[in-house]
C-alpha cells in the first residue's frame, strides 16, 4: 500500500508554497515550488517505524534527512529575506508528531521571501557560489530533489519525477559542481565560511557512471555522487 501510494503521485498531499498560479512555468520559484511539493509527499510516506532507517546520505537516518530538507527549505527562505543561510544547523530539530507542521511552515517562509520579483536577478554570494537568485533557486532545486530521491530509496517508494523540475536541478548541478576534485573545492569553499559555520563532511562524492540514456533522475543522483 505504500508503494502504491508513492508511486505516480501527484501532489496528492501538496505543501503549499503560496499562489503560484500566476507564475510562468519555468520561473524558478514555479519549479521550486513542485520540488518543495514531491518532498512534502514524501515526506508525509516516512511511517513511524521507518525514522531511524539509514540513506543513501550516510550521514543521516530518515529523521535526520527530514530535519535536512526542513534546513534546506529555511536556507532558501533566508536567502531571498538577505540573511546569512549558512548560520544554522545542518539539520532541523522538530518532534516527529511536528514533521508536517514544520514542512508547512518553513514553505511558507520560502514562498513569502521570494515573493518580489527583482530578487531572481539581484546578485548573492555563498561561499561556494556567486550566481542571481533564480540560478540560487535552482540550485536549491537541486539539493531537494535529490534528498527526495535519498528518503525515497530509504524507505522503498518511487516518487512520480517532474522532467521539468529535474531539467533545470540538472541542469544548474552540473553549473555548479564540477565533474572531479570535489573534496578540494569543499575545503576552500569551508576555508572562506565565518567562524562557527556548521558543516559537515563533504556533501558531495564524485560523480558516478551512468547511461547517457539512463532516466534523468538517475543521471542526476549520479551527477551528485549517489549510485542510482
């Protein structure tokens, strides 16, 4: 029954990000708005018993990958209010009854801070990345994307992938990571960060083979150093 509910999903437990009706299909905040969404779904799939199973991140049960992507979704939110989205903590810390509360609030967050429309190319700066707001966006899209793809394979669903949305997180990853010597560009990119930084081991492994006519989703988990 699980998988059946995953699989070929439709936003049928949609987070709201907003009224992103107005938007045109290829602006980011559109295309980010369904990423936030298929991790909403499945997020809300995680049964209880299947928290402290381990991902394909290794350094995060489910749990923790919860409280990542709720991390992420506050980072992106910070970004477009001009805070600092590195000052918090890698992961969220929510009560497991606080999951879907948590994920709805922080959408929230993200959909009013990106709401002026002259935040898509006004210029921000991370320590590993210079790029406008829209090329940010999607290189969030990215990130939640492929941690969906994490929970997923850790608790045995098949999400029902939007090309659109791995299009353009595809497209913006292979912009921004490069295809070897990752670790390197890691420890300058950590070099840079103010005193105090929380972060991790590196995010990102070298990139693994895959057929060029593998589906995108593989091609992109790969790209980010997963092996699909």
């Amino acid at each position: 029954m699980l998988h059946a509910r995953v699989l070929g999903m439709t936003n049928s437990t949609h987070i709201p990000t907003g009224n992103t009706s107005s938007l045109a299909a290829d602006d980011p905040r559109s295309v980010i708005a369904q990423a936030v969404a298929l991790a909403g779904d499945t997020i809300a799939a995680v049964r209880p018993d299947q928290l402290d199973l381990p991902t394909p991140c290794d350094e995060f049960t489910a749990r923790q990958l919860i409280g990542h992507l709720l991390t992420v979704l506050q980072r992106v939110a910070v970004l477009g209010e001009g805070g600092d989205p590195m000052a918090m903590p890698s992961v969220t810390v929510v009560p497991d009854d606080e999951i879907t509360a948590a994920w709805h609030a922080a959408a929230h967050r993200v959909q009013a801070a990106w709401t002026d429309d002259a935040l898509l190319d006004q210029m921000m700066v991370l320590p590993w990345a210079t790029a406008p707001g829209s090329g940010m966006l999607a290189t969030y899209t990215n990130e939640l994307s492929v941690h969906t793809w994490d929970l997923a394979a850790a608790i045995g669903v098949s999400p029902a992938w939007d090309d659109r949305v791995l299009t353009v997180a595809f497209e913006a990853i292979q912009r921004a990571l490069p295809g070897a010597g990752r670790a390197e560009g890691f420890a300058a990119a950590v070099a840079k960060m103010p005193a105090g930084t929380v972060m991790l081991t590196p995010p990102f492994a070298e990139p693994v083979d895959v057929a060029a006519d593998a589906p995108l989703i593989d091609r992109l988990v790969a790209w980010n150093g997963r092996r699909p």
